[in-house]
C-alpha cells in the first residue's frame, strides 16, 4: 500500500504518521519527491484500513498495491482448487456441467428434467426452491416442498444437487443439498457468508450485478476464512448501459480471476443474457475461454415455465450444447 | 402489458394465446399491423410474469406499460406520505437532517457526537452497529453493544435513532431502535424485507448499488405490502465507470421519484461520493431540487475514525451544513 | 411504435393526435384500455422522431416495437454479407485475423511484423499512422509517414491493410488503403460515417465505449445508406464499473447481432482487455461464440511499443493463437 | 507515478530499468519492500506512457499519483477562470443561463426564442444548426442555414450565440459564432480539438457520455494546449444503466471539478435527462451545488419541436426558472 501525501505538507506529521503505522506493526519506507512524499507500506497490510488513511489530512490519495484477499488469492495456493462432489469434479482438469430448472415446480417437472440433463451428459442437477424475485406479487419458488423433489430427482437419477439458499434461517434445511448457491444479490451478504464459511459443504457463488471483481474474491474469503476451501465461482453477467441482454457476461473475468485465484470458474449464460437463443454459443465460448463448467437453465417446456422461462432451453438443446462442449473440452484437455 | 407478436405468426396462435391470457382473467385488445400483431394486456398485470410472455414462440417483445408497484405508486396515493417518529417527521413539508457516524464506536463517541448533531441541528441519530464490511479482516461493528450505545445517546439527547440490521436473525435486538435501515446490498434481500414489512417501524430503504428506480420501489413494495406503509426512500449513489467519486450520487432520482410515489425520500452524499470535501455542497443541491431530508455522516474526529473516516465531516462542519440546509429549506417552504 | 397515452385524456384529443399522424401517412390503430389508451403506428416509423412524440402532452410514454435500422437488418438480407478484399474475405464461412502493432512506428517494424503475421497465418495487416490519445503530450502517430510505412509492408507481403482514419480531411490520404477503420470515439462522429458512405472501401466499424449494439447498427445504417454495403462490425469492449480489464469485452454481442444483421462481426480482444495475457484465451472464445474475425494488436517488441505495450503480443505468442484459432474454426466449419 | 515491481524480480532489471528512466530526464525513488520493490518517478510525468511502463515484464502495476494535466490543473492556477463574451461572463462569481431550441427551425422560432430567454434573464443563446442524430433517416439541422438564423436572433436581442460544431470542415462557418460547442459525442474527436485550440473563440466542452472526469479535462487540455484559454465545461450526464432517465446527471462533478481545475462548469439538465418535468428541480440543484451556469433548452411549442421535443420547457416555464436560479444564485454570492 503507498500513501500519497499532499504537497508541502510538513516532515513532521509526516513522521508523525509514519510513526503511528510503526506501533500498528506495519514497517514502512519514505520517498520524498519534488512535488510530495510517499510512503510505502511494507508486509500484510490485509487489516489496514485504507479509508482511514485517506480521511487523514495530510493524505492525498491512498493506493493498494497487494490484494486484500489471501486464502483466494493464487499467490499463495499456485495448484488450481478442485472441488470434488461425491466424486463430481469441478475445476483443474475436470469441467462439469449444471443444469436443470430456474425453479422446480413439480416432481414429474424436476425429475423428467433431471433424467433428461444425466442422459445428455449433464453432472449437476440445479433448480430453485427458493426463488429471488424483484416483484412480491409473484411466485417465489416451493421453497422446502422444493428441496424434497430435487432430492427425490437426485435418488432418481444421482445427480448431486445445487440450490439457492436466501436466508441464514433457512440452513437447516439444505443438510442433504451437495452445493449451496449464493445468488447475486446475497453475494454481499456477510452474515450469511460467514455462516456458509462453517457448514462444511461446497458453494457456489454468483457475482454480483455490480460487483468487480476483486470483491467477488473478498466474498470468496469471507468463506473461505470461516474455513470452508470449497467455494466455487460463478460469472453470471454485470449491469451495464447495454439493453439487448438482461445483464453483460464479463467472459475477460474467466482469464483474469486464473491468473489470480485457484478457485473454479462456472460461467452461467442463461442468467447472463436472459435469452435461450445466446445459451448454445455462449456456452461454447465458456469452454473455449477456460472455464470450468456451466450453469444453464435447462426446462422440458420452457413456454411453460413459471419463471424465467425467456432463457430456459429444452432438454434437446440441452443435448446438442453438451456435445458441442464435451468437443471443445477435448481439445481444452479438460475431461467431462 | 404490450405483446408484439413475431411477423408471420398464424392468427391461431396468437388467438390462442388470447385465449389463454383471457382465461387467466386479463382483458385483451389485438392490434393487427402490416409487419406483425400487437396484444395489449387491460387491467391489473401485476401479477403477469413477463419473461414467461417473452418466452412464447410466438413473441417478438413484452412491452410494461403501467407499473409493477402498487402501493407505492403515487397514482393511487396522491398525498406525500410523512413519516412521523415520535414528533420528527419525514415527508410532505418536513425536512430531517439524520446525523452521526459510521460506526458506533464508545459511549463517549457517540453520545458526544449525538449531542453536537442536536445543539446544531440535526433531527435524528445514525450510527451503525453492524457494518457491511468488504473484507472479512476488518472491523464489522460492535454489534448488540453499539445498538446499546446508541440507546444511551437517545436518552441524552432525545433524537431518534436510524441504523441498520444486516439479518433477519438480530431482529429481536432492534426493539427499542426508531427507524431501521436496510443498507443498499440488502436492497434486494427479500426475505428481510418481506419480514420488515410486518415489524410496525418506519424502514429506511438505501439504494442498491446497481438497482434501478423501479426495483427499489419494488423493493418498497415488499415492505409494503406486508402492512407497513412507514418507508423511506435513500438515495446514495449508485456504481457507474466514473472512480472520481466511490459513486455516482443520481440526484435526478429525487424528482424523477417524485412524480411516481408518495414515498418520502432522503439523500446521502457521504456514501455517494465518500469524500467528505464534496458533502457540503450536494447537501445544498439535495435540499434545492426537492428533496426531504439527508443523511450525512458526522465523527468528532474523523481522522480516527474506524472505518469510512473519509467520508466523515466534524461537528463543526455539520453545524456550518445545516445553517446552509436551513436557508434553503425556508426558500423551498420546507420545514427543518 | 406504440404509443401509451396518459390516463383520462380526452377522446378528443387522442383522435387529434390520430389525424396529426394519419396526414403523415403513419397509419393507426387506437386501442382503448381501462386506464389508458394505446396507439399503434403501423408500417415503416423510421422517419418517426420519438422524442417528439414523447413530449407530446397527452403522451406517456412512446415504445419503438420494429428496428429503426432497414439496410443492416437481417430481416431484410438474410444472408450474410461477405466482405471480400482482394480475395481476403470476412463474413459468411470466411474467418479471418487482423494483426499488427498498435502504432506503426517505422519500416523495419511494421515489415518485420507483417511478414511474422503472414507467416503465422494472420490475414490482414493493421497497424495506427493516425492515433487518437486521451493526453495532447504523448505520441500522436506518424500520419501520412505511417500510411506509407503501411504500404510497404503490404508490398512486401500481400497482406491488405485496416488502418483508423480520424478526420474527414485526411481522406484523400486513404487512396490506397484497403479497409478504412472507423475508431470507438467516432462511431457516432456522423459527418464522417456519412461521407464514408461514399467511399467505395470496406469499412471497419469499430463500437463505441457506452454505445448499444442498436447505436451501432446505427451508425452502420449511416455508412449503409450512403451507398456501402460493406461494414464490417468490431466489438472492442464497452464502458463498465469493472477496472481489472481496460473495458468489458460484450462477447454476447457477437450472438445478439447474428440474428438480428447480416454484417460479419469481428472482436478485439486487445482493447477491450489491455492486457497481453488475456488475449489468447480469448480469441479462442470469439471464435467458439461465432465470431467472423479477429483484430489482434501484434508487436515485435511490446516493452518497446510506443503505445498500447500492455496489450501486445509477441509474433511467437500471435503463431501460437493462430493455431489454436485454425483448430476451432476447422469445429465451427470456418474457413481461416 | 509509482511502478510497483513484480515480486522476485531480480535487482539487476529493476537497476536496468531506473536507468532508462534516468536517462529520459526523469528522477526516481527506490523502495524495496518485503514482496516487492516500488519505484517512483519524479517530476514531470506527463509524457510518460503508462501503458509502455505496464507492458514491461518486470511491472505488475503502475499508479499515477499526479494529474496529468497541467494547463486546466488548479494546482497550477488557483484563480478561476471567467470567460468573458463581449460583458457577458461565466465563472468565478458571474452565473450564466444559455437557453434556447434544439434546433433552429425558422427565423420567427428562434427570434421569439431569443426574445423570451432575453426578457426573462437569460444570458446566452443556444441553438442547433447541425445536428447529430443517432438515425439517418430523421432531421439533421438547417446547418448554414441554421447559423444565419441564430445570428439573426442574436442581432435582435443582443444574446450572444452558443452552437454546435459537428466537423472541422464547417470551421469556416462559425466565424461570427461567439461561443463553440464541441457535443458529448465529440468530446474525443482530438483533431477538432486540437484545431479548436487555434480558433480564438471561447469553446463549451461538453462532457462524453462514457467519460471520466479526468479525461474531460484532457480533452480540456487539448485545446488549452494550443493557445485558447477559454474553455468552459459542461456536464450533461453520463450513460448507466439507470433508464428512468436519458442519461445520470453526475452532480457531484461539479464539486469534484471545483478542487481540481480552475475552469468554469455549466450543467445542462436538459441533455442529462430528456425529461422536460425534471428541468426545474435540476437547475435549483445545479445552483446550489456551486454550478456557474445552467444550459437549457427552451422552445416555444416543445410539442412541435423537430427534435427533443422531451426534454424542453416553455418560453413561460423558463421564466419561473431563471427566477428560482435568481434567488438562488442571491444566496450564493453568485451574479446572474
């Protein structure tokens, strides 16, 4: 971290400052320019506060030159995370593939949908018992009526099951749940976070709207220092100005998070776009880029779908995607 | 609710489809063009599901044209409503200055704090005890004991307290506070506003970070439609490209707001920008475009302050704001 | 086009509106609902000034349903359009890779890297004489110099050239040019587009930092309707809150405008990230997603480019891309 | 400018690369730290190319910590700038309203334009004679026509003529213009820029929809760097991904500008919003932020308007503004 101080500001309190970072424990080196002085700040600077620094009055602009995050950060964890599900694998060499309904609906619905994804090659059920909604006048998922059919989807098929929780009180009901999603709009739920770090089982977390990418580390390390090393990330678009998809799938941030984290990356294009007819190509690009899965929403009759149906695909196309991914991974290296 | 059917689509299908939204109770009107059919949806379609619609075949776009939100809505609400705490009124002809610091930190902090915010001005207590924080390494509030903390300054002053619950679990613990606050990434936890909206206080609602002005009204409508009508607007910049500012404060919400809900609605430009040299004069700005009330944050040192320091003014500056706010509010005819 | 009038306005004055718009041979259809009354304008409404409407009195709100762009619409020209440079094509089963470094800063560097491109496969040679630069102090380009340069390294290899044109005046310097390149900052510079219309080359349309793909399409309609049918689409990344990547690349817009233009789509990755070591993971991705080309920024030396550096490849590292590009294209049935 | 080392980088290149800078005239600091070494540059930086230093392999970031302009830089001028039109003046403590049409239209329009912004207490007369427009399809302006027109007005009542350039080319024809604007779309368009610094006409800088504060003052300095001093700035909203209005006001520019350049700002909440409801709370907001001007439009029958028909108010309602802007400006210490 550097701390720029305003011009002509006396070696005094810049001392004075220095001296207060020494008793904190933070070693430092002075750098006096023309125009004004910086001060570097030497080791784990993790814990310091930047803002603090800059409502200082001396300070002109405070710069962070480490990143906050360790436990994510690749740095310090070179070999890539692989997340193992009862033997479904996400990450390193293994690339799996989630799908199923945005919100399960029925059993004969999650079931028939289910068998469907495991012939075609599919290694995850998803759907959504608890369904985050913008209007309140709308369904809202079966929520614990929800859990029971995808469990019984999962003995049906084998399948290991990703859902959305939405609130810490609902935990005690995802015990048999394999992966416990974050949505988007929990990724800055903290105390949720936290308590994820402590239950033991692999997450799945979404990005944030308007989260960059750096804080969407800082959520991962939030679990991860609770103890739990088994986060999966997702990219599932940001909100930008552009109007003709839902959100903008940020795909730069699948090179970008390998070079600084060993956490797994799933690229979820049927939130990213809310269109089915952007799924097939984008998944291929997904591959293509070096993620290491898929998320897509995948229902035996879309038009039916009580919600989201705009970007569900059919069990057909699901077919056809899997084959064309299960191409590139061959020539990716990664196995299916 | 407009449906414009794809070009070339069998006048069967399309009759179809009217019958199906026919049945469901909605009143149709079919609009047959050179290039393609348009449907529009008569009556109350709050509870249609448009990407259900957008996900037919036969569909080209769903077009909104009345809003989603009811009870919010200024249409069916004409008069501002004025939340009344205890004799401090938001809304309508009354001005409220909410005051204090980020975080809570000591008794003798904050209650210093809260006393100075009294003898210049100010018309409510803010302090957080629980803080969203980023990073999982720095300091998160003092929790139980800042809520108490601030319960002591209100009994030294009199001024009411707004601060903010972060879970549905700490409900229990904001018996005794005024207003509570969802903070801007909570906007969208739904699950917390659902239960808010059968708690019986006045709820100030923040902004979401990347949230447009129709889902935070839906997000007040939420809270609403559980029964309690005492909702709060905050507006507090949100998350565009430009870094000058931490965000972009969208003033034009204010009047934009205005025109479509009753609500009452407060601006914080200490989060919008986090600079504290920028707080003075958009709380003017705030005050001459309509607003009805600010929320600034104020520390008796903000050099020392644990978090958010920057964007903190001092009592002194606070006092030199609100003479300024209360100019302003006599031209406006709003009373401070 | 639909227009929403607000409720409780007067038959009267809707009709008058009708009348108005009937003697400007829009034809209509009036729609009445229970709390407003929709008109729909039917036929071609792309002369129809929106915003004239909106401000309308009786108005409440205006909602475009057909595209306002007719010479790029796919609707209209459903097969794609081929872009053929003396046999090097772009378009259609045509892939093909635009290379060369940011600024052409001498002979021996644009020939040495034009040759390293055509021998690794690249198609056309790119490379700025004109250089647009957010600071007046830095280096602006060698102009007409570059262009010569340029030239040369065409003779040498056969390569056809895509260089940035930045003002109308300079046009008649671009005789021999082969495509002209239309820059981010002036896709919406109209008086150029439109004299570009007239200009018999190829054009490289490159999109704007916080344009829609609607915007861009046009701007391409600007070219179009001046008689140039060929427009090549470049998507460089947009605007976006997220600072890991220079911009956000919107891979999903190669997809959106496959269905809705018969214009070949090429990407930049260079631009759209800044940096060197994104470039090839996603090349392969544009290539996966559907894309007809590729501009990618190649250096000899990129510590020693003198602008842009961050985003250059090695020819060593641009050989290996092609490769990599090759084997894809021959899954997508592209011919590179 | 600090250059933040990569970790484990050998002495010997850091050494090596101090050198190059010493020997291009710039002075440095080195700062080795525990994970790496921090090098900072002295003095001037503003011809050093960020991006070259990035691409170095032994760089992991570079950080300006000095503006990179100098002419528009308070730091350097701490006067404000006045612009003075003939008497008419804006900046310092003269406020300044620029009112009228978005396009000229006939003589007689703007004529009684002009004669009600004149009677009411405007300043300046705006109009468009060239005009960008998204489409090709709909109006573009009288162009020459158009200037001849607003000269006209201007002799009538004394205003002084604000308007658009769009091309170089048409520089000749702005010879009697007494302010030119360059339009958001323009703000990058640096060969107008360039050419406009040598024109000896005060130019009105309006702010791209997609660009940074500090690159608006770079595009500030473009035309400071050739000769002309007088370059007034012009805020008028920025593109997200908000849609209740055109575009975001960012008004916390103003104060934000106010720090850092000594350039006078004028806000135009026509543009920025689109919405003609929202003008008047705006310009209260833009007085009392600490604007020095307003840009309106104003026309006399805004339904009529050939364009931007939305976002204009009447000769009538402009009146009550400029008499609100009045008051305020009174307790401003600001001269209308």
């Amino acid at each position: 971290m550097i701390i720029v101080c305003k011009p002509l500001v006396s070696e005094e309190k810049i001392d004075g400052l220095i001296s207060l970072l020494n008793e904190q424990g933070i070693q430092t080196h002075k750098s006096t320019g023309l125009m004004s002085t910086v001060i570097g700040l030497v080791g784990d600077t993790s814990k310091v506060d930047i803002e603090s620094l800059e409502a200082l009055d001396i300070t002109d602009k405070v710069r962070r030159v480490s990143e906050p995050y360790k436990l994510a950060n690749r740095k310090f964890h070179n070999e890539p995370t692989v997340v193992d599900v009862n033997g479904a694998k996400i990450g390193g060499k293994y690339f799996s593939i989630i799908a199923g309904p945005c919100s399960v609906e029925s059993e004969e619905q999650v079931v028939s949908c289910a068998k469907a994804i495991k012939a075609a090659g599919g290694t995850f059920l998803r759907g959504g018992a608890f369904k985050p909604r913008t209007s309140p006048y709308v369904f809202r998922g079966l929520k614990e009526k929800g859990l029971e059919l995808l469990l019984i989807a999962k003995q049906e098929t084998g399948l290991p099951i990703v859902t959305e929780i939405m609130s810490l009180e609902h935990m005690h009901l995802f015990d048999d749940v394999d992966v416990i999603q974050v949505g988007a709009r929990n990724m800055q739920n903290f105390e949720l976070l936290s308590e994820l770090g402590k239950c033991g089982k692999p997450i799945l977390l979404k990005r944030g709207l308007a989260n960059t990418i750096e804080e969407w580390l800082m959520s991962a390390e939030y679990i991860m220092s609770g103890g739990n090393a088994d986060v999966i990330l997702c990219e599932r678009g940001i909100r930008t100005f552009e109007t003709a998809t839902r959100n903008t799938l940020d795909i730069s941030a699948v090179p970008v998070l390998r070079q600084i984290t060993h956490l797994p990356i799933v690229i979820d294009p049927s939130h990213a776009t809310g269109k089915s007819a952007l799924i097939h190509p984008l998944c291929k690009a997904s591959v293509a880029v070096g993620g290491d899965g898929l998320m897509i929403e995948v229902h035996p009759q879309p038009e039916k779908a009580l919600c989201d149906g705009a970007q569900s695909i059919t069990p057909q196309q699901f077919a056809s995607i899997v084959d064309d991914v299960r191409a590139l991974c061959n020539i990716e290296n990664k196995i299916l």
